[in-house]
C-alpha cells in the first residue's frame, strides 16, 4: 500500500501527493471542492511536476524544493479570501497571479539556505580559536 501525502516528508511528495493535499486543504479552507481550470488536472499536474521534478519515461527536473512549493500554497491559501462570484480558487491562478507570493516564499527560502550554511561553516571554529 502505497503512502499518502500526510505519511511522508514533503521532500518525497510527488505531483500526486500535492494535488491531495490541495483537495483536502481547499476543502478545509474554503469549503468547496478543488478543481483546476477547466477541469484540467493534467495541466496542473504538469505545473507541479515542472517546479518539484518528475520521474519516469518524459522526467522533468527538479526546479524547486517541494518544501517551498507546499510554502507557496500554504501562505496563498493564508491570504487569500475566495467569494461568493469566485468559490474556489487553483494552483493554476495562484501561480498566474501570486507572483509577489512566490518571490517572498522564495526569498524566504534562500535566507534559510544562508543562515544554515553559515551555522554549518563557523561549527567547529571554536576549535580554530
């Protein structure tokens, strides 16, 4: 039996896995169900698997972490505020138009990245002293 999303680390999501766990987020969140534009949910996959990497016959690389793709979705779902003309919302929207979203998720990101590497190099310099 294979594990769901909730029973893995998110650096081992696959396309799959984040498609879950939009439906159940968007559930929770909204109250409504989770449904790509025009019921694409190849082209939705495709945008996930383009940012974390595919695997098989036509594999993608892996772009982004899944870690600050699941970052991305936690905080446009934070903010965002869907309404009765507009009930539901997408990955596919909110990649189009929460750029300003990505770009601080990311930023995010990469400072952590630096502040880890810099706790990394100066261990052990107490040594040096």
């Amino acid at each position: 039996m294979m594990a769901t999303y909730n029973e893995k680390p998110v650096a081992n999501w696959t396309t799959n896995d984040f498609i879950a766990y939009l439906c159940d987020r968007h559930s929770a969140t909204y109250g409504t169900e989770y449904t790509p534009p025009g019921r694409n949910w190849q082209v939705e996959r495709g945008l996930i698997g383009t940012l974390i990497g595919t695997k098989g016959k036509n594999a993608k690389p892996r772009k982004y972490e899944p870690e600050v793709v699941k970052a991305f979705i936690d905080e446009c779902l934070r903010i965002h505020r869907c309404t009765p003309q507009w009930p539901t919302v997408s990955f596919t929207w909110f990649w189009k138009w929460k750029t300003d979203v990505w770009a601080r998720v990311l930023a995010e990101s990469k400072r952590k990245q630096y502040v880890k590497q810099a706790v990394e190099e100066t261990e052990g310099i107490d040594d040096w002293l």
